[in-house]
C-alpha cells in the first residue's frame, strides 16, 4: 500500500472530526449516573440469575491445542464426576480458577450464601484462554457441601480481574451422568467480538470422540476436529440453533441435539444475525432504533418534550412475532409479524413527560420502548414521531 | 473510590474526553451516539480507575470503547443517554464539505467492523500496527491485511470519488 494511501487517509480522517461539537458540560456526572445505573442493573441481575443459569456477554474464543496441558484419559475422579480429560492451558493461573469457583457460589447463591452451597470438591475439565486474550472460557464439577453435585461451565470476560464475579458469566446445572459415553457439554461464548455478527461455541465430550458436526438447517455442516474431546470453535452468523452430530469415523453420526447445556435454555440461544436494515426511518424524528434478539427494553433519555404519536418500523425474523410497548402503554402494545419483511404501523401517543417506571433506574425522565419475542426472534425496531 | 482517585478520573474526562469523542465518531458516523459511547467506556473503567490511572488508563478505555462498540450491533438503543448539548459548528464551506463528508462517513460504515476499527486505530489514533494488534487480539499480519484491505476498498469506492479528487486516495 502506497505511503499516499495513509497519508489521505489520515487527512480524510481528520477532515471528517473537522467539526467536532462542543463536550458536554456534564459528560462526568453523565458517566457517573451511568455507572450507578450500571450496578443497579448489575445488581438486579444477581438477584434474578440466583435460582439457576446465567447468560452474559463476552468475547469469541479460539482453540489453541498448543497451549494446552491434558491430563491422561479417564483419570482417576469420584463416581459422580466426567472421567474425562483436563484442558488447562499454562498461561490460566490458580486465581482464575479460584476466582471462577468464587464466582460461582457468590453468582448462583448470593454473597454470604449458606456454607450447604460451599464447594467440597471441585473437579476441573476446562481453563481456556481465548483467541483474544480477553476471555478465558471454564467448565468444571462441584460437590457442594450439601452433597449436590453442579456442573459449572461459562466464561471470565476480564481475565485481569478475576476475583469480581462481576467478570464472571457462568451456567449451573445439574451435574450429567458420567456413564453417558454420548454426552456433549457445549455451550456459545458470547460476546463482543469484533466479528459480527459472530458465533463461538465450546465443545467437551468423551475422548474417545474425533470430530463433531455442527449444522443449521440448509447448510451443508463442516465436520470438526475435536482434541481429546475439546474445541472451541468459531462458526459465524447463525439465525437458527446450532445441532451437534458426534461422529467417531465408524459408523452413522449420532446427533446430541443443539449447542447448548440442556437444562440452561438461555445456553442454547446463539447470537442471531441482525436482519436487514431498515429503509425509509426518518432520522430526523427518530426515538429509539435497536437491533437484537428475545425480550429487551431500551430507554431513550432524550428531553420528555417528546410527545405525539409514535410511527413504529420493525423487521423481525425466528418465531411469529414481536410486540413492541411504547412507554409501557401494555394495552396499546403493537404487534409485528415475523416474515422478515419490514413493517411499518402506526404506534401509540408518547406519555406527557415520559415514562415514569424506568425513570428511577434510568437516572432521569424520557421514553421507553420495549420489545417482547422469543429467545430465537431476532429484530430490528425504531420508533420515531410522527 | 477515594477522592483522590475521583478527582483524577474527572481531571482525566475533562482533558481526554474529546479526542475519545472524535475515535468514538469515526466509528458511529453520530456525533450523539458517539458521545453515548464515550460515557459508557468511561463508565465501565470509572470503578476500575484505582487500578488503571497509574498504567496506561486511555489506552484501556479506548479499548473498552473499541470492545463496547463492536458490541453495539445487537444491543444498542440509540440515543438512550446523551448529556448535554452537542451544538454543530457550521463549516465555511458546509456544502461542499458536508458532502465530501458524507461520502466518506458512508465509505467507512459499509466496511466491515474490524477493519474500520483498524482504519480508525491505525490512521486516526497513529497507533502502529503492534498496538492496534494487542488491543483488537488478533496478529500484526491481520492488522497489516485488513488495514491494505479497508483502504484499497475505500480507494475503490465511487462514494469516494469526489473525497479522492481532494486528497488523492489510491494515487501513487
């Protein structure tokens, strides 16, 4: 590439931040008011994740056998645990894994949990780091002191910082049947590639088991190896589940059906690809625009002077359909078909001065727009004025 | 957080806010939405700053800003929290300007993610190609390729026609 390339394109760059606005009076107290609101929300979301899995966000991995230590096949482990192999690499020190233990019970069961939670014996089969250094994916077995046995499996999305459970998105369920020889512990890692829209998922199974074959419908599925029965393998965008064929080279493949821990839903919803963009949305009127999948709610803080009637453009694919509540207006809820065309529907007055409800975990008044699909729907929604 | 610590992390907003702001915008083609991104990054470094202030702390939120935005493609609502007024400075030339702008704004949103962050990083923030590297977690190959790759297709953009007549893009 020619010097003069690089040299135009820093002057091009320049030229387009020429007419930077003015900064915010306020933009320290705007990051503080974020930052409160942000562990507000994080707080919320222990509470709620307390009974069972956890879902979160982080950063694609990558296999890297290389790096990896693995204990012989079938070790030697108590009769409740995998007799599987263990993949650590050398570069996950012992705080990680003390720290994921720690975010584990402090997650599922609250900080100053009962000691029945407390962890007697722990099991390690996964200590990963990814390709981006940004995230080390875990799967490990607990003997609680209660005598339960959980099989823990997710991800530290801050590697520096493994002692905040915060960091830390983590699945607990039941721990499997170690005799199932058929057995596939898979699940997405995700995050915030930069990729997108990506899909990475962990694969562990019994060694005895080369490859495995992931499909989506219509696709012809690629077969991947598999290193002493782990992966971590990057896939794309998907807008369907992920199914998970074994396949040991002898013999039909024996399908173990989608990626994901079964009794962990939130584990087996990949990162849906956006549908198109929308065409037509009026910027200049503009409320709220978002794309993203399942159930969410956006709260625009714009000056509550906004108000009149609300003109709503949506596209959404996965599932029959989505509604779309403007300022929690539930009775006016508008609802969109899901064929992957774009709709575009008159939507509901905006309230005088805002929506009260999300105004004391937003920080300040404005509107909101909520989105209700299913885990697999995956939208595009802007709101404008008419 | 200690006083001490809050006062550096303000002192560290009102000094390096801006130049956030202008990576942020190169990335969102919105001056507001740009702005949503900036206070979002500084938010997730403000509970870490104890730690971050005395390494390289704008490196490390300009890798949460990177990181944060990257991630915006499902979960972003714009608009949801912009402070204050974010004023337009009429340019001299606004037509002329503001096209050639435009063009270009439209040239960087139809790459890919990854290269219009290596573009920005590279070519706007001056990072080499080893630390535009480490903060993306991919090789310097990758930054070398992608970056070849971003600028022969903005060189070969007909949104960059008339922006190439004025600084002579793909010109050897």
């Amino acid at each position: 590439m020619t010097s003069i390339d690089e040299l135009a394109m820093r002057s091009a760059l320049a030229d387009l931040v020429d007419n930077q606005p003015d900064a915010p009076v306020d933009r320290f107290d705007g990051v503080r008011r974020r930052h409160a609101r942000r562990r507000r929300m994080q707080a919320a979301t222990a509470a709620a994740c307390a009974a069972l899995a956890v879902a979160g966000v982080g950063i694609g991995v990558g296999l890297r056998p290389g790096h990896t230590s693995v204990t012989p096949a079938h070790r030697d482990v108590p009769s409740w645990a995998l007799p599987w192999p263990e993949h650590r690499s050398a570069s996950v020190p012992q705080p990680v894994l003390d720290g994921a233990v720690r975010a584990w019970r402090d997650r599922m069961y609250g900080e100053g949990a009962p000691s029945m939670y407390s962890p007697r014996k722990v099991i390690w089969y996964v200590a990963e780091p990814g390709v981006q250094k940004t995230q080390i994916a875990v799967v490990f077995e607990v003997e609680r002191d209660d005598g339960d046995h959980r099989l823990v499996a997710g991800w530290l999305n801050d590697p520096a910082n493994p002692q905040s459970s915060d960091n830390w998105s983590l699945y607990d369920v039941g721990a499997p049947d170690p005799h199932d020889r058929n057995l596939v512990i898979s699940f997405y890692l995700e995050g915030a590639d930069l990729q997108e829209p990506d899909n990475a998922f962990l694969v562990l199974t019994d060694p005895s088991h080369r490859t495995v074959v992931p499909s989506v419908p219509g696709q012809v599925p690629p077969v991947a190896q598999l290193d002493n029965g782990f992966a971590i393998l990057p896939y794309g965008p998907l807008r369907h589940q992920l199914h998970l064929a074994l396949s040991s080279g002898r013999g039909p493949d024996v399908p173990v059906g989608v990626v994901g821990l079964a009794d962990a839903p939130d584990s087996q919803v990949p990162a849906l690809e956006p549908p198109a963009e929308l065409v037509g949305v009026p910027q200049s009127r503009m409320l709220s625009e978002a794309s993203g999948a399942g159930d969410e709610v956006g709260f625009n803080e714009s000056p509550p002077a906004e108000r009149g009637r609300t003109v709503i453009y949506a596209r959404c694919y996965g599932g029959p359909s989505l509604d779309v509540t403007v300022d929690s207006q539930t009775s006016a809820a508008v609802t969109i078909p899901c064929d992957d065309q774009q709709h575009v529907v008159d939507g509901p007055a905006l309230l005088p001065g805002g929506d009260k409800s999300y105004e004391a975990h937003s920080g300040g008044p404005g509107h909101s727009t909520e989105i209700t699909a299913g885990t697999l729907v995956a939208w595009r929604v802007a709101v404008v004025t008419r | 957080m200690d006083r001490d610590a809050r006062a550096g992390f303000a002192e560290f907003v009102g000094a390096r806010g801006q130049a956030l702001q202008r990576t942020a915008y190169l990335l969102t083609s919105d001056w507001a939405l740009a702005e949503d991104l900036v206070q979002t990054s500084l938010a997730r470094a403000y509970p870490r700053w104890q730690w971050i202030s005395g390494d390289d702390p704008e490196a490390y939120v300009r890798r949460v800003l990177v990181n944060t935005w990257s991630s915006w493609w499902r979960r972003r609502w714009r608009g949801e929290v912009s402070t204050g007024e974010l004023p337009e400075h009429a340019a001299p030339d606004a037509f002329a300007s503001a096209d050639r702008r435009g063009a270009l704004r439209d040239a960087l949103a139809r790459l890919p993610k990854r290269q219009r962050a290596i573009v920005v990083l590279r070519y706007h923030e001056d990072m080499s190609e080893a630390q535009v590297a480490d903060l993306l977690g991919i090789s310097v190959g990758t930054v070398k390729s992608q970056a070849s790759r971003a600028l022969a297709k903005l060189r070969d953009d007909a949104a960059l026609t008339g922006y190439g007549m004025a600084l002579p893009l793909g010109g050897d």
